[in-house]
C-alpha cells in the first residue's frame, strides 16, 4: 500500500488520466496534510483552499478528450505551491516580510500563469527568506523553515518554505526562485533536487529589470523527472524579456530526463569553495566521491579540476546582492524589515552607479576567464555546500546582521558562482552524513545545456536510488492509501495507482 503523497507528480497526474484519482481527491488529501504539518515545518504563509478547490473542480469537469488542448502537458491536476516571492493576483504575497503582510497583487508572475496553463493548482504560497536575502527562512510573517529531516535545522532559502513543503509530503513539487542558490541550498538540505535553469529559459516577467542575471524561477522536486517536467511549463518564451533563452530539447525537458542518457562526457570534479577560504565537512566531500564513482561507472570520464573561481569573486558578489536588495518599500515600513535586510539595503544604497557599472563589468571578466579554464568540460562537479546542515536560529543568533551575512558565505561558497555565470545548475541529493542529513552535489553544465545537465542527473539519481527515501515526518499526518495496479511509466518509475481512499 502506498499513500497518495508516495507518487510522484507525474504518477499523480497519470492517475488522474486513468481516472482512479480526481484532481479534487488529490486537493483534498494535499489540504488535509497542510492542515496537519504546515506550522511544524514552517511551510505555507497563505493556504489558498477555496481557490485550489475551484480550481481542481473546474479541471475535473474538462472531458477528458479535450483536456490536452487546453492545458497541454504531463501535470494536468497536479497540485503546486508558489513561493512566497513570487507574484500572485489576488493573493496575499507578502515576499516574506512583515512590511508587506498584507500586500495582494493583481498581476501574475509569468512563471504562476505558465503553471496554471499547464493544468497544476495552486495550494498556496510558500515560505520565503525575506526580499530573498538570505539563505535560511526566518522571518515575522510564518513560523521559521525546518528541516522535516531534523525539525531543529534549517529548511535553508530563500525558497525554504518550497523544499519544506515538499520534502514533509505536503506537495508533490513546489516553483522556487534562485538568485544566488536559493533553489540549490534549500533541495540539498533537505534531501531534494533544486534546479537553476541557463539565463533566459524561464520569464522573469512580467515586472523587473532581470535582477542583472543572476535570479531564475526553477523547480523544487522530489525526482529529476518532476523537475524537468515543472521546467517544461515554466520554459515558455515570453516576449521582452531581457535574456534570450536557448532553445529546448526535442521532445523537451523532461524527455532528456527520462531517456537519462547524455553520452560519454568528461566532468571536471573539484572541492575547493569558490567564495571563501572555508572548510568543507568531510560528508559533503564524501558525497562528492561517491557522485563522481557513480558517473564514472556510469561511463563518464571524471577528472579533477581547480574550481573555476575563487574568493575574489566574493567583493564583487557582495556588491551586487547589496543592490539586489533595494526592492521598493515604502519609507515608513523600513523599520518592520529584518535587520540583516536593513544592513544589505544600507550598503545597497552606498553603492554609486559608477561603482556598480565597474564591478558588473569586472564580474563579465571573472566570468570569461573561468569559461575558458572549463573548456573541454561538459560538466562540473562539486558540493552544494559547506556542511550538510545548520540549526534554526544559528546565522542569527549572535545579533550581528555582518557575522550573519559572513557565516551564509561560508555555509554557501559554491552556488552563487553558477548565478553569476548564468550556468545551469541542479543540487542532486547523493548521501546522508553520519547523523542521518540529506548530502547533495551540484552538476552544472554549459550555457544552454539543461538536456545535458538534467539527463546527467537522473542517470545519477537513478545509481543512487534517493527517491525513495523520506524523513520520518513522511508517515506522519491524514493518509489516503493507493493499491497498486497496472503499472504504467511515469517520471522515470514504473508504478501505477488504484485509488482506496480511507
């Protein structure tokens, strides 16, 4: 017997095609679960069930014969979850900051449109880190993201409400954003696989300036197959958007996933952190060994390589997110922000223009220069991050906004590179540390290369056998129990449901 949260999102929507599961039934059992878990990992700031609900109804009352034409795609029925950054018309979006606790939109992200095109329903909005300067979600609006791996860790972020969500089984797969790992670092935490699309696949439309390249939309998700499949409705080309996107895959992202068979290819492998002169655990170096013998095995040529990149990247970084930071918000409201967010804005606003054209020009020199020492590579390979875990409350907890800003460098010295870059990018969960952590590693390839990318990691993912695995929080909360009937493929695994809903 497995439960409904056990499929996957594509053997969710398969079930719903065969009709032994309603998208409403999905809904339901999704709520009940929110209900029941959301506050104890800290994963929902907005639960939008009224909507959901009309939404799922609507859907199932689509024939089936004509469901395709409208919403094309693999995930009709699936449900989702939008980040908390992310914009929602009429929606409570509060971008994780008391100062916005009440602000509804009426505009949607072109990502949130995209996923509703496809046929998924909103649940609601996740968690997020504060404007997303952070990499932990501890704000003021919603109880803080933990781990459901180990409740009295981080969850990560700024999309650490998404991987909470996911990995508590209180959604199938979650959209997330990444401006310097904020999709990477929450998946490796807690056992998931995060993805950053190249520049340009996905719209950041359809309000912004492109954030200077360095944030995408990518998904939060259990296998490599539910990733790709999230990335397939969210990479639509979008008019005036300010990167161009390279084009998909035949047969799109999500059969370069589940063919899992990118060729011979000769991955550069290395350990050394690229933005501080930091330790790195010996889990997190472990689970780097045991990636690159599976790929090798796998038949791939694994080479060590210096990193790309190196520490005096990080001024230039650092000057860059300080500007990131200086979102619009009204003058009497900068006071309800987060003190670290008040240190980043404060730097944000010493920064010239001059100062600001000169380092985003230096960062273009950085940035060819590690092109060409990565030549004759087809991937990297390297941690997602320093250690496989922090406690709730450990970046912040000396009162100092600058040791905290200081302590998410050295926890994260590798992620940020690849925003920087444009690369794509995915953290693959591959091992768990001595205490019992999700370990991930990163796989990033050339600009454009997502097929590559993704087809490398489910082969990876496939050698690891991760999917299966769950935090004990899993078994917790409502059930609704699934016989198994005749298998049919999806995502990758063969199994298939016969609804006994209890």
């Amino acid at each position: 017997m497995s439960q409904i949260h056990d499929l996957t999102a594509l053997e969710q929507a398969a079930a719903i095609r065969r009709g032994e599961l309603s998208g409403s039934e999905i809904i339901e059992y999704y709520l009940a679960r929110i209900e029941a878990l959301s506050d104890t990992v800290g994963a929902f700031v907005t639960v939008t069930a009224d909507h959901a609900r009309e939404q799922a109804h609507a859907l199932d009352r689509v024939p089936p014969g004509t469901r395709t034409r409208q919403h094309p795609g693999p995930l009709y029925g699936v449900p989702v979850a939008i980040k908390d950054l992310t914009l929602t018309a009429g929606v409570r979006t509060t971008f994780g900051s008391a100062a916005f606790a009440d602000y509804v939109p009426s505009v949607d992200a072109d990502v949130v449109r995209l996923l509703r095109a496809a046929g998924t329903v909103s649940l609601g909005k996740t968690t997020a880190a504060e404007l997303g300067c952070s990499l932990y979600t501890e704000g003021e609006v919603a109880p803080p993201a933990r781990n459901p791996w180990d409740l009295a860790s981080t969850a990560g972020g700024s999309s650490g409400g998404a991987a909470a969500a996911v990995a508590a089984g209180l959604v199938p797969f979650a959209q997330g954003s990444d401006g310097g790992g904020s999709c990477r670092i929450p998946a490796a935490l807690c056992g998931l696989v995060g993805y950053k699309p190249t520049r340009g696949v996905v719209s950041g439309g359809p309000l912004g300036a492109g954030g200077f390249g360095l944030p995408s939309h990518g998904p939060i998700a259990r296998t490599i197959a539910d990733a790709a499949a999230m990335l397939d409705a969210m990479a639509v080309p979008v008019p005036g958007e300010p990167y161009l996107a390279p084009p998909p895959p035949p047969g799109g992202y999500l059969a370069a996933a589940r063919r899992a068979d990118p060729g011979r290819l000769r991955i550069g492998r290395f350990t050394t952190p690229m933005l501080a002169d930091e330790p790195v655990h010996p889990d997190c170096r472990a689970a780097v060994d045991t990636a690159a013998a599976l790929l090798a095995d796998a038949g791939h040529e694994v080479v060590d390589v210096p990193a790309p990149l190196g520490p005096d990247l990080w001024p230039l970084f650092e000057t860059v997110w300080y500007v990131l930071a200086l979102a619009p918000v009204p003058p009497e409201r900068e006071a309800r922000l987060l003190p670290l967010t008040r240190l980043l804005r404060r730097r944000g606003n010493a920064v010239s223009a001059a100062t600001l054209v000169a380092t985003l020009a230096e960062l273009q020199v950085q940035v060819r220069r590690a092109m060409h020492a990565v030549v004759g590579l087809d991937l990297l390979l390297c941690p997602t991050l320093s250690a496989p875990q922090a406690p709730v409350g450990w970046f912040t907890e000396t009162g100092d906004p600058a040791e905290d800003f200081d302590r998410q460098r050295r926890f994260s010295p590798y992620c940020a590179v690849f925003n920087v870059t444009g690369q794509p990018s995915v953290s693959v969960p591959v091992a768990q540390s001595a205490a019992g952590q999700p370990v991930g590693v990163l796989l990033t390839g050339r600009s454009g290369a997502d097929a590559t990318v993704l087809a490398t990691a489910a082969q990876l993912e496939e050698r690891t056998g991760w999917p299966g695995r769950h935090p004990e929080i899993w078994r917790a909360g409502p059930s609704a129990t699934v016989k198994a009937s005749e298998p049919e493929r999806a995502g990758g695994v063969a199994r298939s449901t016969t609804p006994d809903i209890r």
